[in-house]
C-alpha cells in the first residue's frame, strides 16, 4: 500500500492535497530508473539490495535498452572512439602504451553537428593517482575486437577477455590454444540464431617461398582457425579444413559474417558465425587482385578501390531482384547479389588524403575521416584532433563535425590506430548474456 500524507495548498488556495510519502517500487524501476543512463544506474546499484536485483533483472535490462531507443532522437545510440595512448619518454619519443576508450555523443538532426566525449573507460590502472576516470592502459593485452551490443574483447596470444562497456565489467575466458605464428587476431561475433557470442582466434603465417621474391604467389600462406562458444564451450574448438587468409589486409564483419582477402587475392573468404562454415565470394568483375579494402559500406561488403575523377571509388556487394529457387521439391525465395560500382563525391579537405571509412550508422550515413587533412593543419611534431566526417548517401552530402573541448589529438604516426563503433547500451550482466539467462 501506498503511504500517504496531507499538506496544505501554497498561498491563495484552501483545502488540503495528497501526495504520496513512498512511491511504488514497480513504478520507480519502470517509469525512472528505465529512462537513466547506464553509467547512472551502476552507480545506483549501491543504494540497496532491492535496487541491484532490480537493475541486474534481465527484463529491467531489456526495459531499459528498449526505452533507451525510443528516447533518443533519429533513433541513434553513441560512438565508441578509440584513440592510441602515448607517453614521451625521457628523449622526448612517443612511445605508443595501449589505447583509450571514449563514449562520445552523436549530432542530432535538431542542433549543430557537435561531437564531444562524456567519458572514459578504464582497463588497468589510470594513468595518475588523481586521475578519476583514468585513461586505459591496455597493459597485459595487446589487442581488441570490435564491439557488438555493446560487448568487446581484450587479447593477447594466450588471454581473451569479455568486457561489457556500460556496466564496466571484465571476466576472463577460457585460455585460447597458443600457436607459434606470426599473427594471431580474435574476432567477436553474434550467432542471430542461436542468440550466442562466439570468439574465433585466428592465427596465420606466411613466408617467402623463394627468399628473391616477396610479391604475389611467392608467399605461402596457412592459417589455423579456432572458435569458443560464449558459455557453452568449456574450451576452443578447432576448425578444420579451413582456407588460408591473408590475416595482413583489412577485413570486415557484415550480418554474422566475417571476411577476408584469401592469399592470391583472387577471391574473399568468408566464415559465417551461425553455422561456422566457410565460403568464398568471387571479386568484381573484370578487376585486378586485392582490387580494394574490404569494409562495410550501409550494411553491404564493399571494396575501397581509391580516387577516379576526384570522387570515391569502391565496389559495393549489393542485393538486387529476388528469386525463386527449387530445392529438393521445395521453393524458396533468395536474395541475389551482385557488385555495383559506385563513386561518391567526398569532401575536398579529404579527397586523396588517406580518407579510411570509420563507422557505419543505423540511419544510413557513414563516418570518415582523413588523416593527412589533421596533419597538414598541424605541426609535424605536435598532437592534431582527427577530423570526423558524415556521408550521407541518399541526399549525397558530407557533414563536418564540430569537435568538442575534450576530444583527445593524436600524433600523425599513431593517428591510424583511430576506431569508431557504433554504439548502443546494454545493462544486463556478463554472466546473463553470455550464458543466455
């Protein structure tokens, strides 16, 4: 029952009003707590034993990332921006120590294009005592993958991490198999069917067959593929017959796939997180090998070839007409997919400027930046904020963002360590998504 106390009126009214002592626990966790940040809400959890059940309760969680999209404007979460972290030794040399993981809002249609950075997330030891949010060290870990749901992993040959960036937790996996090659990558990945996360570690390595020759069919590649179910495997499990990659050229993950240039670059190779199986995707037509990088352009596989006639020029993997196929007595219908050339007129600033993709949104548009465009306005010798541009491909326009005051600067040799994430939050507990609770 709701406890309930009387008050009189303010000045110029009689009678009395009743307003209530205690609000209900239901009502409070759906109609407040559910329209809180996250970095809000871990901080409340210490107020009781009732409010950490209740905001650790996965059908809070799901409450609460539900509301959370339905409140921002144009649908759109935040960014997760990676910059590299440097010290300066006693010489006064850079030296590259791990990277920095920033949440930064994203410009509303509403207000000016402004970007800024509310807040750090911390791995290891901040970088001084005073130092409150801290900067993360990497320190033991020597890489990370890319976020999804709001989840990434830290590495290192023989270490792999979880860790969730809007409750701050960290929880160790299983040791993956070392191998003695020359890269080892992880991946994170999301099986759509099973509603499970899955690590794959890959390792490769290549050597010059004829040690005059380093270029093209010279090389010989191998690559052993290892993969872990997020709280089903109680260990890694290896992949075999699996193709060798070329681990050492970009590669993207598009709708639970992962993808990579194979070694002679006449084809892609692509591994599918639902059923853990490889296949190949022929390049464009009529192309060179290794015809572009490989990213992620609105959803589709697109190869980054460079500039034509002052506009950008890359190959886009794209759905067309569907069709019907039989199979074994059975119809079904199947998308068809087919390259497509397309160019698209990039702001001058960063046209032929080491332009390099950084994210893609949910409302269409496609982040970039240019380095050599930060650079050139910058001393040589000093740190220069990277520029972050908006592409939007229905109406073909690029936006600039406005920096905010503590958007971080990079110096030049670091400034393509730069990442950008789509970002939305997710509160619910390691242990609840990685076991399926």
């Amino acid at each position: 029952m709701v406890k309930e106390r009387k008050r009189a009126c303010g000045r110029g009214g009689g009678g009395g009003g009743v307003v209530p002592r205690d609000l209900p626990h239901d009502l409070v966790a759906g109609e407040v707590l559910t329209r809180l940040p996250a970095k809000s809400l871990m901080r409340f959890k210490c107020v009781s034993k009732l409010w950490r059940s209740t905001i650790s309760h996965p059908c809070f969680c799901k409450a609460h990332r539900a509301r959370s999209r339905l409140s921002r404007r144009d649908g759109c979460g935040g960014l997760i921006m990676v910059f590299p972290e440097t010290i300066t030794d006693d010489d006064d040399n850079d030296l590259l120590v791990g990277v920095g993981f920033f949440y930064a809002t994203l410009p509303s249609s509403q207000g000016p294009p402004v970007i800024d950075l509310l807040y750090q997330f911390r791995i290891g030891s901040p970088r001084t005592e005073e130092e409150e949010e801290g900067v993360s060290y990497m320190k033991d870990y020597q890489g990370y993958t890319r976020f999804i749901n709001g989840l990434f992993c830290l590495y290192t040959a023989d270490r792999v991490s979880i860790c969730n960036f809007s409750t701050r937790e960290i929880m160790d996996l299983p040791a993956p198999p070392t191998r003695p090659f020359q890269k080892c990558l992880h991946y994170l990945g999301f099986d759509s069917t099973t509603n499970e996360y899955k690590v794959l570690k890959v390792c490769s390595v290549k050597y010059c067959k004829d040690e005059e020759e380093e270029e093209g069919e010279k090389l010989y590649f191998d690559s052993k593929f290892d993969v872990l179910t997020l709280g089903k495997d109680m260990s890694w499990r290896s992949l075999r017959d699996a193709p060798a990659i070329d681990a050492w050229k970009l590669s993207a993950c598009i709708d639970g796939r992962l993808y990579w240039w194979d070694p002679a670059g006449r084809e892609l190779v692509h591994f599918s997180f639902n059923n853990e199986r490889f296949g190949f995707t022929s390049r464009p037509p009529r192309t060179r090998r290794h015809v572009g990088a490989i990213y992620q352009f609105r959803g589709d596989l697109a190869l980054l070839v460079g500039f034509v006639d002052q506009a950008l020029a890359l190959w886009v993997f794209e759905s067309g007409l569907g069709q019907t196929i039989e199979d074994h007595g059975e119809t079904r219908d199947v998308k068809a997919y087919a390259w497509c050339l397309r160019h698209i007129q990039v702001p001058y600033p960063i046209a032929n400027r080491d332009l390099k993709f950084l994210a893609n949104l949910p409302t269409g548009e496609v982040l970039m930046t240019g380095i050599e465009e930060a650079a050139a306005n910058s001393n040589s010798n000093s740190p220069f904020p990277m520029p972050i541009y908006s592409y939007d491909h229905t109406s073909r326009k690029s936006e600039k963002f406005i920096t905010g005051k503590n958007y971080p600067s990079s110096r030049r040799k670091h400034a393509r360590k730069l990442q950008v994430f789509y970002y939305e939050e997710d509160i619910t507990p390691l242990d609840h998504l990685i076991t399926n609770k």
